[in-house]
C-alpha cells in the first residue's frame, strides 16, 4: 500500500516537475516543420544526460534543430566542423604564448557550451573524435596542466552523413556505444515539405525563438527524471530484450542468431532504463511502463548490435533484429 502511495506522490511531482515540456514543444514548432521524432529525442537526450548521434542526409534540419532547442532552452550553441587537418586543440582549447606578460594564457576551444554541434564527425581523424568523446564522458577537458569543468547541462549532437564515405574515418564501435541515441532522420512528409518550402519562399523561417525554459529548469528536471519510478518487472523486461541480443536462442528466436556478430553491451541496459526514464517524464508520467521502453529501443541499440556477414549479404539491418526482439519478448 506504502508503495502506491510513494507512486502517486511521484507521479504528482513528475506533472509538475514537467510542465515546461508543453511549452517548449510549442516554441520549437515555430521554426521546425516535422521531424518530430528528431526533436523528440534531442529533448530526451537533454534530459537524460545522455548524447545523440544522427544519422541522415544533408538538408534535413539537424542544425536548426539544435540551434532552435538552445534558443528556446537560453543556452549556448556551437557548431563544429568536423574536417580531415581538424586537431584536439581546436575543439577543447589552447595555451597561447603572451609575450608581454612572458607567460601562457588558456583559449577555451567551443566545447565550452551547452550544446555542441558537431557536424560530420566521421571526417575528423581518431585522435580528433577521441578528444570529442572523452569530454562528452568525462564532462570536463585538460587544457595544460588544468582540468576544466563543461557546462551545464551540456548535449552533444553528433552528424554522420551515409551517402559519402571516402574521405571519412568511420567511427569504431567502442566509441560509438558511448552515444545513448543514435537516431535516423528521414524526409519530411509531403505535406510538410510544401510548409517549408512556403516558409523559406516568403522568409517566415526567421521567426525569433523565444527562451521559453531555463538551463536550471533543465538541470531540475534532470533530477526529476532520476525519480521515475520503474518497477522490477520492467528492468527484467529490459534486460531480456538485452540479453535477447547476445544470445537469441534462448529466447526462441534462433533465426537471429546467424545474423548477429556480437549484442549489445551493459551500456545498452542502463541506457535504456535512462531513456525509459525521460521518456516517461516527457509523457509528464512518474512511472515507467512497457511503451516507454519499446518507443527508445530502436535509438538506444541500433548502434549497439554488429551485424554478420550473412545479415549484410540478406540487407537485413539492425532496425528488423531489434523489431523481432519487441515482438517476441513478453510485455509484463
């Protein structure tokens, strides 16, 4: 009885603690025409601490994206571009050489913001991507003999583009478990597509976004999201679609295990309960249910799962292993 009662007073808190989403929705609807999904999980990324890696072709908002979130967040926004003579330096910062004072001063490079955008990060080389990743897992870089904090919050929305390779240091496995999301972005609908091409033809995409949210909103409802309940039974309803990854005989589905080379990691099993998480707090919910779970399975492990050569061979990808999962394991 005790626990219904914590539940309830959970879920009261939660409605409060959420009530921003609302209007943070309706601000970024001004500028973003479609790509819900994709604003959806920028705001769950930013909520559950947690980086996005995006997958689509050229032209498909992802830097007004964030560039809009950050506004209606009143947060600051950086852009790099990620290219082949790109060095550590130029993304965390430097020590510049002062030859009056004979002494060195620190260039805070623009990983110092809240949001970071950074674009083609496969063009850089693994020294350069190594520099990005550690402070996206550390939260602070070492320029000199100094550690220096990130600020906060602090979301990094990472662009790999499909179409063209050469040139491109893909990036290695182990580094790309450390992204929570890694969300594909695909064309707008018809429909959508006539909206914004009206927009752009009479210049109504230059519309002012208003912050309509904190920074201290957003580092509360981080702690907000920390308090959504989930029962037992759906932890174990995470860990077997996990466990289903790496060893799908078990769970009667031997005609996936051909077609997997390795599953997903323990990084996918707390990054799906995190994201389960913020997407019930996004639903102004203090509790998780199997929905929650099943609507981030595919962004929390399609980056997670290696595929065999006889799955390359069939086209089948990670998105058709990870739906066999969904609908084999049994919804508690």
């Amino acid at each position: 009885m005790q626990t219904s009662i914590d539940i309830e007073a959970i879920n009261q808190q939660i409605y409060i603690d959420s009530a921003f989403m609302e209007r943070l929705n309706e601000e970024t609807s001004k500028v973003i025409v479609g790509q819900k999904h994709m604003i959806d999980r920028l705001i769950l990324g930013l909520l559950a601490e947690g980086h996005v890696l995006l997958e689509g072709l050229p032209g498909l908002a992802k830097t007004l994206a964030i560039k809009t979130l950050a506004s209606a967040v009143n947060a600051d926004f950086n852009r790099i571009q990620f290219t082949p003579d790109l060095l550590p330096s130029d993304i965390v910062g430097t020590m510049i050489y002062n030859p009056g004072q004979h002494d060195f001063s620190v260039r805070k490079g623009p990983i110092f913001a809240n949001f970071i955008l950074a674009d083609e990060i496969n063009r850089a080389p693994a020294k350069v991507q190594a520099a990005l990743l550690e402070a996206m897992q550390e939260r602070q870089v070492t320029i000199g003999k100094e550690s220096y904090k990130l600020n906060e919050p602090f979301l990094v929305l990472a662009t790999q583009n499909p179409i063209e390779q050469e040139g491109t240091y893909p990036l290695p496995e182990a580094q790309v478990d450390r992204f929570m999301l890694k969300v594909n972005i695909s064309y707008p609908e018809r429909d959508e597509e006539k909206l914004i091409m009206r927009r752009n033809i009479s210049g109504e995409t230059s519309q002012k976004i208003e912050p309509v949210v904190q920074k201290e909103d957003i580092i509360k409802a981080r702690k907000s999201v920390k308090r959504v309940y989930m029962d037992e039974k759906i932890e174990n309803y995470i860990l077997d679609i996990v466990f289903a990854t790496r060893n799908a005989d078990k769970f009667n589905m031997k005609a996936l295990t051909p077609l997997i080379s390795y599953g997903a990691s323990p990084r996918a099993s707390i990054n799906l309960a995190i994201a389960a998480r913020a997407h019930a707090f996004m639903q102004r919910r203090g509790y998780v249910i199997p929905d929650d779970v099943r609507s981030v399975a595919k962004d929390v492990m399609r980056h997670r799962i290696g595929l065999s050569y006889e799955a390359e061979a069939e086209n089948i990808n990670q998105e058709y292993i990870i739906t066999q999962i969904i609908n084999t394991i049994p919804v508690p």
